[in-house]
C-alpha cells in the first residue's frame, strides 16, 4: 500500500513539474532579464535601415507635415517572428498604423536565448517620422 501512495504522489509530482515546465515555455521576459537579448541580424543598425527603406510615409501624415515617433511594443517570438505588436505612444493613426505594418513585415530576428534556450521578450522601440 505504501508503495502505491508513493507512486502515486510521485506521478503528481512529475505532472505538476511538467505543467511548470509548459507554463515557463510561453513565459515573456523582460529585455533585459535575459542571459542574451534578441537582435536583428546585422544588428540594430541594420533594422533602423530596413525600417528607413520599408516605410512609406502616410500621405495624410505629410500633407499635415506629422513628424516625430511611434513608441511601439512587441514580443520577439523564439523562432524570431515579431507577434502581439502593439503602439504605447501614439503620433496619428495613420503613421501608427505605418509603424505596425512594417514590424509586421519584419525579417526574423536572432531570438533571446536564457540558459541557452531561446525564450519569448518583450521588446520596445522608438520608430522615428521624419520629413525629408
């Protein structure tokens, strides 16, 4: 009996741990809780230049010469993919909209990795409007 007891227990504890382990697998971490941060292949100045070849200014916002930035959130998947892209600072919908579109269209990035293993962050960034 008391060997069914401890195999018992010992069953729910090895589920229990696996439940934990499936919950940490979709775990978003903060940018810099992360052993190596994720990054744009070739770096941040390459994403700063695809984003410069990539937008296409909203007409609206140049017919009401709407210059500045879109603050804008999203999480850097394991495989690279941007996902639940979001605006916190808002500069017209119009160029918010912009910034969304083109994040979306994002090549991968290199994911972050924590104790080797790539994990989900949270990334934020300032995408700049300027008139030319």
């Amino acid at each position: 009996m008391r060997k069914l007891i401890f195999l018992a227990l010992t069953g729910i504890a090895m589920c229990l741990n696996q439940a934990k382990a499936q919950d940490n697998s979709n775990k978003v971490y903060d940018f810099v809780s992360v052993e190596k941060q994720p990054a744009f292949p070739g770096g941040i100045s390459n994403f700063y230049r695809y984003l410069s070849h990539e937008i296409k200014y909203p007409e609206a916002a140049k017919r009401n010469n709407t210059k500045g930035k879109v603050f804008a959130s999203f999480i850097v998947e394991k495989n690279g993919t941007l996902a639940d892209i979001q605006i916190i600072r808002s500069l017209s919908p119009e160029t918010d909209k912009e910034a969304v579109r083109v994040l979306n269209k994002s090549p991968r990035w290199n994911p972050a990795l924590q104790n080797g293993i790539p994990v989900r962050v949270k990334y934020n960034m300032a995408i700049n409007f300027a008139l030319k």
